[in-house]
C-alpha cells in the first residue's frame, strides 16, 4: 500500500481524525497549536479554528456543531468554533494534565482520555453521555490514546500508549458500560498510538516513533503494514464516499532534525483495500 501526502500541514501534533459523512470532509487536531481543522479532500482545503489552548480530538455533535476536548475539559461549539460552551471541567491527579484522545462511539457517547508525563497512572478515560452526564471508565491511565469498538459492538478496543499493547474490554452497547480487560496486542514497533477498526472488525493501529499503521486480526495477529515516510506515526481513521480511504495523521514535535523527514507533521491517505465503519457522533 502506497501512501500519498494529501495536505503537507506541517502539524506539530496532528491528531484525532475523524470523517465528517454530513460535510463529506476530515475534521482533524492540532494538539500543541490548538487548532481544530476541517479538511476537504474534494479541494484540497484545509481551514481551522483556534480553540486557545490544547485540543486533543474532536468529534462530530449530531444536534448540529462539535464537541472537543481541551487542557480544561470537554466543550460543544459551533462547526468555526463559535458559542464554546464547558460541559465538563476535567483534570488529572497531580493536576498539569490534559485531555489527550477521544471519539464518539456510534451509540452517541462521547468518550476522551487524558494524559500526564509523570507520574505514570494519574489519568483516566471518561464516558459523556448523551444526558451529559460524565462517568470514569478506566482509571490508572499514564496517556489515554487509541478507541475503537468491534462492528458489533461488543468489544471495545482501547490503547495506554505507556503498556505498550491494545487491550480489549467487552462492552455493552446499551449502556457503554465495560468489563473484562485483556490484553490482545503487544507492540514491538514504536508505541501505539491512535486506532480504528474496519468493517471486517480488524484493528488499525499508529505506531509512534514506528514509522508505520499496523493492521491485526481481532486475535492479535499482524495481518499487514502500512509504510508512512514520518516518524511520528499518531492515529488514522476511513473516510471518503465509500469509507475506503485510511487518513493517517503524523507529527513532527520533538524530531531531532526535522530536514531529515520533511513529511513529518503532514497528513498522508492510502487506499486500504478495505472500507472502515461510520464515525459516531455524540447525541447530546
């Protein structure tokens, strides 16, 4: 699989790419700049609004406008970020964290992680509900990143980029409620990163600082590799008319000689072979 450039956005940390089906676009993050972008594959155009401090994901509201998750908390706004509205304040333990990844499933929750460089297990992975109402999901969380349920919904898949792995949970969809972890992938290539899931309920995985999307079995076997020329390999989602296009978003924060990848922070598409599943979208 041959990946393309689609948008040379020179991104710090480009993150949390989800594909908006109603605007037929790829709304994605810049954490450290804290931009939110909407991209339009159609024209090649890419706009963004400043949100004022860091933004970990973005997701589409199904009343109309986003919902994000910043340094503070998690927000609804408008599409150009207009009318920001605090739902949540959310925080970590030391404080000095941040809300890091984060999508809406397709029961229309909303759910986001956050994150602390030290010390190791001070964070969690929240669930908003569509009542607006917040609940901890998992707690002892050193960086909360990849999410991505099984085409049944049944198994939710969910990466703390410091273990190493993705680890699955069974989940109920009527309620989001989790039980059952284990460990289904261990990682030997970078750290994992950002992830989705296809319509063959198979995982796709960003390696950070493994230059590289996996793709595994929902038994854990490396079923294919998806080359990227950048280091900082930070998450991929299906989008496009028929949800066969796999965006892949890189960064190139902390890169020791930018000159030496100058891809690094752009956002790459490929053909996957495969198509992905609808975004969800929170219903509050």
């Amino acid at each position: 699989m041959i990946v393309d450039v689609v948008l040379a956005a020179e991104a710090l940390l480009a993150e949390g790419p989800v594909w908006d089906a109603r605007s037929s676009c790829l709304r994605w993050v810049d954490i450290l700049r804290g931009r939110v972008h909407r991209f339009d594959p159609a024209t090649g155009v890419d706009t963004f609004f400043e949100v004022g401090e860091d933004v970990g994901t973005v997701a589409v509201r199904a009343a109309g406008g986003l919902v994000i998750a910043t340094t503070t908390g998690l927000y609804t706004c408008l599409e150009d970020g207009g009318r920001r509205t605090l739902l949540h304040a959310v925080d970590t333990d030391p404080p000095g964290g941040r809300c890091n990844d984060g999508k809406a499933d397709p029961w229309g929750r909303f759910w986001a992680g956050t994150m602390l460089d030290d010390p190791h297990g001070a964070c969690a992975l929240y669930r908003l509900d569509p009542d607006r109402s917040l609940h901890t999901m998992v707690t002892g969380v050193s960086c909360s990143n990849g999410l991505a349920w099984s085409p049944d919904g049944t198994t939710m898949y969910y990466i703390d980029t410091q273990t190493g792995g993705v680890d699955a949970f069974d989940h109920a969809p009527s309620t989001g409620a989790l039980s059952r972890r284990r460990r289904i992938v261990d990682i030997d290539r970078g750290w994992p990163d950002g992830m989705t899931v296809d319509a063959d309920g198979c995982l796709w995985v960003a390696l950070w600082d493994g230059w590289a999307v996996r793709r595994y079995a929902p038994d854990g076997r490396l079923l294919a590799t998806v080359e990227v020329p950048a280091q900082r390999v930070t998450s991929c989602a299906f989008g496009g008319p028929t949800l066969s296009t796999l965006y892949i978003t890189t960064a190139r924060v902390g890169l020791a000689d930018v000159a030496d990848q100058p891809a690094a922070g752009s956002l790459f598409a490929v053909d996957a072979g495969v198509a992905g599943l609808p975004a969800g979208e929170w219903a509050g």
